[in-house]
C-alpha cells in the first residue's frame, strides 16, 4: 500500500493512499466526532458532524472529512474555532428538529447523537422553528419506527441495501421533509402476512 | 422491498428512530401473576454477548451470571437453548442423510436463522421445498416445553408461559406467525433480545457483576458444544455434520473442526465425505452474501448442504445485540462479532461434550417422548411448513410449502383467504 503523509494539527501524518481525511486522523490518534459515516457502508457526508478546515495555498475551507480524501501534504485543522463554531451549529440544527425526550428514550445513554451532543457541550438551541409530530409506527411484531427521531444519516438504508441487499428504505422527499419510510407504511398494512 | 425482519437497521440507527419492539413490560406481568410458570431460554450466543452491556470486554463468557440473573429475575425455570439446537442438530442430520438418499430434494438449506428463512420466502420461492422443515430450535424448545415438560412435571401447559432471550429481531417475528403452535398454545409467548434483557437486569437493580456461577436447570438445560456454536456462522452445518458421520459410520470423527468452515469470509465452501461419498456444503451470512450463493443454486451449480445465516456474522452479529452508542469510535464493523464468535468456540472446546448426539438429555427426550429423529411426534411438533411471499410487503402468494420431513397434514392451515392469483402467475406491477 502507498503511503501519503498529510499534516493533522500541526502534526506529520502518515496515512494509506485512498484513505479520507477522518481515518487518517483516527488512524493518528486524533479524534473527530462523526454521525452518519460507517467504514465501507456509508460514506455519504449527509450530517457534516465530521467537519474540519482543510488548507490549500493558504486558503481555508470546511470540508466533511468522511468524504474528503487525504492526499500528500494536505494540512488540515481538525478543531480551529472556526471548525468548533459550524459542527456545533451543525448538531444544533439536528438537534432542533429531533424529539428530544432523552430520559425516557430507549437508546438514553446509549445513543450516538446524545453522545455528540454532550462531547460538544451544548446547552441551549437557538432554532425554534417546525418540529415534526409523526405517529410511531408500531403495528408490527418485531421493530417501532419513530420519524421524529430520525436524523436522516440514512444509515438504515446502507446497512439493509448494501450489506443485506434487501432493499427496503429508500429516502422520499427533500430536505427538510426527507423521509427513510419503512419499516412501516409499506409493511404494515396486512403485517404480518 | 419487503423486510426480512433481521433488524440490522436497528443496530445502524444512531438514534432511537429504529428500535426493537419492547415486550418487557408483557414479561413482568407474567413473572408477577402467580398463577403462570414461567420458563425461559437463553439463545447461544446471549452468554458471550450480554457481559458487553455491563463493561466487560467483547467477548466475555458470562454463562453462570446469566443464569443466575435469570433466576434473581424470577423465572421458574431457566434452561438454555443450546438443548434444542442438539435435537436440531439430530433432526436436520437425519434430514440431510434422506435427503442424500434421494428422499427429498438437495441441497438441504438450514432453516435456523428466521430472517434467512423470510428472505427465501420472499426472495427465493423456487427453493422453499429445499429448506429444512425444522423449527429454529427456539421454536422446537417452546413446542417441548408445553407438551413433554408439561406432562413430565404435570403442569397444565395453559399455564406455562415460554419466553425466548434471543439475539434477534426476527424471532420475534418468527413467534408471531400463526404455524408456529397449535390451537391451544402458541410455542413461544415472548421473544427478549439481549438489550432487552439487560434492561430487566437493570430495572430489577440486579447487581450483575457481583452474581455468582450458576448452572442451567435439568433436564432441557444440558447441551452439548455442537449446540453452543450454533451462535456463529458456520456452527449449525458442523454441528450436522458431525453428527450424519457419526450415524453413517458409527464412528465419531476424528477431526472435529473444520477451520475453513467456520470464521468470517462471508461465503465459504468445503468438501465433506460422507455416506462413502464426498458432499459440497457451502456457508454464507449476511443475507447479501446469501444471495450471491442462492444466484449460484439459481444458475444450477451443485451443492449437498448450505447453511445461511441472516446477519453478518450469524447470531453474535444479531440485530437485537447489544449496541455501543456511548462509545467513542462506533463502528458497524465485523471485528467485535469475531470476537464473539472466538468465544463460542471456546465455551465449545471447553465441553466435555462436543456432539449433539452424546447428550443425555437429548437422548432421553427420544427415549421417552419423541421416538425417533423424523417421526410422527418430532414432525408434528419439531417441523414446518413455508409461504411463498413474493418480492412485495403484505402478500402472501398463495399455497404453502412443506417438503417431506414437515409435510405433515395438520400442520397445514386452510388455504382460504390467502392471496392466490386466478392464473397461479402473480403480476407484480399490479400489486404496486
Ligand atoms: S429494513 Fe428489514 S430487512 Fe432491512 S435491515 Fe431492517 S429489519 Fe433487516
Ligand atoms: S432511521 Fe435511518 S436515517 Fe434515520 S437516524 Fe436512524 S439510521 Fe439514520
Ligand atoms: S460523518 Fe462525515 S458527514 Fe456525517
């Protein structure tokens, strides 16, 4: 495997070629948060919790490092104000629209958006704006759904398309109204059959 | 695309927006009415797993804990699945050998895994006649519970409630379908995963590090290694395998592990001998990995004997395993399942008793109860019968499938109110 080396924090990194920015890091023993990503199944850089600067003839931009592939000499500041300042802003903005009802919550203390959130130390959201009110779905024998939950990482979908290659989510809508609809509508009418 | 209930996706959720669907609250009520006996079964691969909930590292054997948990919780019995997974070892060994004899169609695909098993209902429909008619052993132990251990501790099997600790989505699924009981008991009442577990554990205020070893209850709680490694993939084709050289040659084998069966690669394939003649037996897990396995059978490859398993990695990658949100580097990666998995077999070399067919109990159960591997009894109350699905969600295309072993006429419900096209050929676009 060809090596590249990069600099992480003002530190000399030695990282595979074709790895992205956030396993060089990991790989380094330098920690940034991540949400939807997941190793070979899920690089899609949709929730831009793994934000970092990243340096070109001096001129700095955020990139999502899951999705930003680590080449020979790239600098890159994994945790500038600037970097701290939007991927706190980013989780807000999750935060915002996603039932917060942490301590009566089946994944309390075991959920990964909580975790973020609490390694960010945020406090307080300032967006009030539409949240969603959906009705669970749970007229199945085996899994509940909860839309106002979800974060649209669309790891679901990765995991059940790639992994089990059985096809079931498939992301509707756009934007603020993205969907990943079953397992729900389209079981349950006559569940189980 | 239909579900096939695995719940992977459960495990991927970051959040809580995918979850299990919680029946504790149903379990506490049955273990508080003093009216009900309670037993439960722990699936295989619950002891390498639920340590993971309570700190310690992947891998850990937490058999005696669990039990001793289980028994602090109240249950009035606790027995481990493993037994049942020996007697299916038994019947599907049996199974194998008809098959081989021409008795029934080859290859035998292992019918364990429920999600597996709704995949090839929905997926693969041409192959139902293939699958095993055993149960999954979980299936199997409720059967046995309300009716041999009924009757052998003269308890009114109305009142005995079965609840399943499993590793896994699906089952609860799988107890839920109407073929899985008799008119008068369902076999299984509740299907606990391990998270679940661990929940009760904690609503009781046990302390579960501090619980001593104890040892699973007598008779249905006796098994043998062969049962223990049933939890990860390639466990359940050599558990068989063992056992169909035994009842061919009368000889145990002397090489009990075959390496290239068991591990990781999500597909495998190995040369057995047996009945004087060399079989091909090929593994897969995850149902990905299945279907590039079931396209070769589709393509007309041949092969004697196949076992999936529905989730990456067989049972200790089940979709109601415990999940590591907390933890700082989470990751869907098949490594800590390895681990698992590496401590199945080790609870399986650790045994004194590593083939299904050496267990008393089990030997007892044929003895006294079931007669012989395949009869009537074990066909009526061990084996099942498939629906063909189709691609599609809330369908069901009609007819029921059942080779020889489970074809077993009361097993199969009336035919009326099912979905059956006019010309037999089902017209997908409509249905959309
Ligand atoms: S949607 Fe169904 S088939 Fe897909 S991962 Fe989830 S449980 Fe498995
Ligand atoms: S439901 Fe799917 S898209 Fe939504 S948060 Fe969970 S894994 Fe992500
Ligand atoms: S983890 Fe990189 S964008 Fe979500």
């Amino acid at each position: 495997m060809d090596k590249i080396k990069l600099n992480i924090d003002g530190k000399e990194v030695e990282a595979d070629k074709g790895m992205n920015v956030l396993e060089a890091a990991r790989q380094a023993g330098i920690e940034i948060p991540s949400l939807c990503y997941l190793r070979h199944i899920n690089e899609i850089g949709s929730c831009r919790v793994c934000l970092v600067e990243v340096e070109i003839k001096g001129t700095k931009t955020l990139q999502a490092s899951c999705v930003y592939p680590a080449t020979e000499g790239l600098v890159v500041y994994t945790s500038s104000p600037r970097v701290r300042r939007v991927r706190r802003t980013m989780v807000e903005l999750l935060l915002s629209d996603h039932h917060r009802e942490c301590t009566t919550c089946i994944r309390n203390l075991n959920c990964e958006l909580q975790n973020i959130a609490d390694n960010l130390g945020i406090r307080n959201i300032k967006f009030t704006g539409e949240m969603k009110s959906l009705p669970v779905q749970n007229k199945n024998s085996f899994i509940v759904r909860d839309y106002n939950k979800c974060i649209k990482c669309r790891r679901c979908e990765a995991i059940c398309s790639k992994v089990q290659e059985v096809n079931v989510y498939s992301a509707i809508n756009r934007a603020y109204d993205t969907s990943l609809p079953p397992p729900s509508c389209r079981i349950c009418p006559r569940w189980p059959a | 695309m239909a579900c096939i209930t695995c719940g992977q996706c459960a495990i991927a959720c970051p959040t809580a927006s995918i979850t299990e669907k919680e029946c504790i609250d149903s379990v506490w009520e049955a273990l508080e009415d003093p009216d009900k006996y309670v037993v439960v079964q722990t699936a295989p691969s619950i002891q390498v797993t639920l340590g993971e909930v309570f700190g310690y590292p992947v891998g850990t054997v937490v058999t005696g804990k669990l039990v001793a948990a289980l028994r602090r919780l109240g249950f009035d019995r606790v027995f481990a699945t493993d037994f049942t997974a020996d007697l299916t070892v038994i019947e599907e060994a049996h199974e194998l050998l008809e098959r081989l004899d021409g008795r029934g169609k080859l290859p035998l695909l292992s019918s364990c895994s429920p999600g597996w098993v709704k995949f090839a209902e929905h997926f693969y429909s041409e192959f139902l006649d293939n699958l095993s008619t055993c149960k999954s052993p979980h299936e199997m132990f409720g059967a046995l519970t309300k009716t041999y251990f009924a009757e052998k501790e003269g308890i009114d099997p109305k009142r005995i409630v079965v609840v399943a600790i499993m590793p896994c989505t699906a089952k609860k699924y799988e107890a839920s379908r109407p073929e899985m009981g008799t008119e008068d008991f369902k076999d299984v009442d509740w299907v606990l995963t391990t998270r679940e577990l661990a929940r009760m554990i904690r609503q009781a205020g046990i302390n579960f590090n501090q619980l001593p070893d104890e040892d699973y209850d007598v008779p249905m709680g006796i098994s043998s290694g062969a049962g223990s490694i049933f939890g990860s993939t390639g466990g359940v084709i050599e558990a068989a395998v063992r056992t169909a050289y035994f009842l061919t040659t009368g000889k145990e084998m002397d090489l009990l592990d075959y390496e290239e069966l068991r591990g990781f690669s999500g597909l495998k394939e190995a040369w057995v001998e047996l009945k004087g003649r060399p079989i091909k037996v090929a593994i897969a897990h995850g149902t990905g990995n299945a279907r590039v396995l079931m396209d070769r059978l589709r393509a007309g490859e041949q092969f004697d004997y196949v076992e999936i398993m529905a989730c990456p990695g067989g049972c200790v990658g089940g979709g109601g395993q415990p999940i590591f949100g907390g933890r700082e580097h989470k990751e869907i990666s098949l490594d800590y399942r390895h681990n698992r998995a590496d401590a199945l077999a080790r609870i399986d070399y650790s045994k004194e008793l590593r083939r299904a067919h050496e267990n008393p109990s089990v030997k007892k159960i044929y003895e006294e109860f079931l007669g012989h591997p395949l009869g009537d009894i074990s066909k009526n109350l061990l084996h099942t019968y498939y629906t063909p699905r189709g691609k599609l969600p809330g369908f069901n295309y009609g007819g029921t499938k059942g080779s020889h072993a489970g074809h077993v006429k009361e097993n199969i419900p009336p035919q009326d109110n099912q979905y059956v096209p006019k010309d037999g050929k089902v017209d997908e676009q409509k249905l959309q």
